[in-house]
C-alpha cells in the first residue's frame, strides 16, 4: 500500500499421504524509507535466495540473514 514495500512468504507443508498440504502466507510491510526486515532464514533456509533477492532489486535489508549479498544486479543499482 502506498510508500511501503511488502515481503512475501508462501509456505506449503506437505507430509506423507496428506490428502490435503497445509499453507500459509506471511506479508510484511515496510517504509521504502529504510526497508528492514529480520529474516526468516534461521527457521526457513529455504527462504535464502528470496530475500537475497529482494535485498538485491529492492533494497530490503533482511536482519542476521548470513549471506545477504547482491547476486543479480551491478554494486552501482539503488532498487526502489
């Protein structure tokens, strides 16, 4: 909404012979004035290329995330 930047997460559990996968969706909201967010890598690891990759062409900053690093843009890109 308006001046803010969202985080998304998609999270499915899929167990053995589950007929139905459980799913859950985080949003969070953030001022493009200084977009930080603490990261979900400790609990989620999959969620490593994702926010490196918001971090990258947004500019979010995710908290104690160990690898945040530009992986697709050059160092001079400034994101939103």
């Amino acid at each position: 909404p308006g001046g803010l930047l969202a985080s998304v997460y998609h999270f499915t559990k899929i167990q053995d012979n589950a007929d139905q996968p459980e799913e859950i969706c985080i949003k969070i909201f953030v001022s493009r004035q200084k977009p930080k967010i603490p990261s979900v890598f400790w609990i989620w690891k999959s969620a490593d290329f994702q926010e490196r990759e918001s971090y990258d062409m947004l500019g979010i900053s995710y908290e104690n995330h160990p690898r945040l690093k530009r992986i697709l843009m050059p160092d001079t890109w400034i994101g939103w």
